[in-house]
C-alpha cells in the first residue's frame, strides 16, 4: 500500500512540474525597455580659433588737391594681401527635430591690409598710403542647415575696421586714422568629429568701401586729399570647442 501511495505522489507531483513548464512556456515574456540614444545636436556655446587669408576687392584711389581744384585728379594702387588670426565665441540653438540652427557669434583678430604708391604727377617725393588694421572685429548671426554633424550657414552683420589714410610730400605729412563701422555678410561649413570639437571653412567679405580725407598744416605745398579704401575679402579656416558635448543631446528610441 505504501508503494502504491509514493507511486501515486511522484506521478502527480511530475504532471504539476510538466504543466508549469508548458504554461511557462505559453507565458509571454515581457519585451526589455527601449534604448535610449542620443541624437546630435548643435546647441550650446563654444569658443574657437582661426588663421587665414584677407585682400582687397578694390584698388585704393589717392585725390591730391590744392583749395578750388578739390579732386583734380586720382590715381589708384593695388594693396597686399594679409595673413588673419584671432578668436570666436558663440552659441546655438538647434530646435527639437529641426534641421535649422540659429546662433549668434562674436569674432576679433588681425589682419592688415595696406599698400603704397608716389603721385604719378608730382613724382617719388609725393606718395600716398593706405591700411585696413591692425585689427578688426565681428558680431554676427548665423542662420544653418544641419546635415547631422555638417552644418552649412550663412552669417551677416556688423564688422569694425580700423582704417589709416596718408598723404606725404617731401617736408610734411598728411594722415587720418579712424575706426570704422560698416557691414559683413558671408558664410562656412562646419563638421563635428567629435561631441565637442569641430572645424570651420569660411569666407566673410567686409563692405568697408571707406573714403577719408585730410589736410595739411602745410596747406600752401601739400594741400588736402582725399582717400578711397574698398572692401574686404576673408577667408579661414578654424577650430571650435564646444561646452558640454554640443549641449544637452536630444534622446531617441530605436
């Protein structure tokens, strides 16, 4: 009798087993919760560095003149081209889900963009002379289009130019120096190859178009002159940090 019992035990006791099994089998089993990934994203503020290139978009024109023969004549000469360095500092602001990045950038460096020529009518004692420099500066607003880590934008605003104009004479000298405020426009490509680093193509032309004029203590000799600088072509390349990994990255499920 006590073997028909344990017999009986062990049978029922392996048929629960098996039916657990299967209904554990037939359970669904509960999905692991979504990945979170980040998602790229310009915003935030960074600070950089750039050198390049800048050069004149036009010959300056000299005016010597005595009093009642104002601009009598002109004559033209080419200026050099520069080397350009110096800093930014800047922030973004890329919407949630948006391909546009708006963004506000403050630039200031060196260039000096400067040349020289005598009076072709007074000969080499007479020379006048032109400088864009040595410094300049940049407050800009960006407006980009982001392909991921490529941005592609465009940039204008306000630049501030130092500007000297001479006239000389063998006995004397005529000169006026000024800062001068006028407007920038252009644009770049950036890539980021890192969550905080990226470089920067860009050119910027400054509409300086500047014309100065002067006169002489010395009036009887050297007279009055008048000056026209052009405009400015730039063109960088840079190096940007940016703080806390392009800001706050936006997350994503997949």
């Amino acid at each position: 009798m006590k073997k028909i019992l344990m017999a009986t035990v062990a049978t029922v006791m392996s048929i629960g087993v098996a039916g657990a099994a299967d209904l554990s089998a037939r359970m669904p089993v509960k999905a692991p919760p979504p990945v979170m990934a980040p998602v790229f994203s310009w915003t935030g503020c960074y600070i950089g560095g750039y050198v390049g290139g800048a050069w004149s978009g036009s010959d300056s024109t000299a005016y010597p003149y005595t009093a009642g023969f104002a601009n009598a004549y002109g004559y033209a000469y080419n200026t050099d081209s520069s080397f350009i360095g110096g800093g930014t500092v800047g922030c973004n602001w890329q919407p949630v889900g948006s391909p546009f990045v708006l963004g506000l950038e403050g630039e200031l460096g060196y260039l000096s963009v400067e040349g020289s020529a005598y009076d072709p009518l007074r000969g080499t004692g007479y020379w006048a002379s032109s400088k864009a420099g040595d410094w300049y500066g940049m407050i800009t607003g960006r407006l980009g289009y982001s392909f991921g880590q490529a941005l592609l934008y465009a940039k204008g605003g306000v630049a501030f130019v130092g500007v000297e104009s001479t006239y000389t004479i063998p006995t004397a000298s005529v000169s006026i120096s000024d800062t001068v405020a006028t407007w920038t426009v252009g644009g770049g490509l950036e890539w980021a190859f890192d969550m905080n680093w990226s470089v920067k193509a860009e050119y910027m032309y400054i509409g300086l178009d500047e014309t100065q004029g002067a006169c002489g203590s010395t009036t009887a000799v050297v007279g009055c002159f008048s000056q026209d600088v052009g405009g400015i072509h730039t063109a960088k390349i840079g190096l940007n940090y940016r703080f806390g990994g392009m800001g706050a990255p936006v997350m994503a499920r997949y």
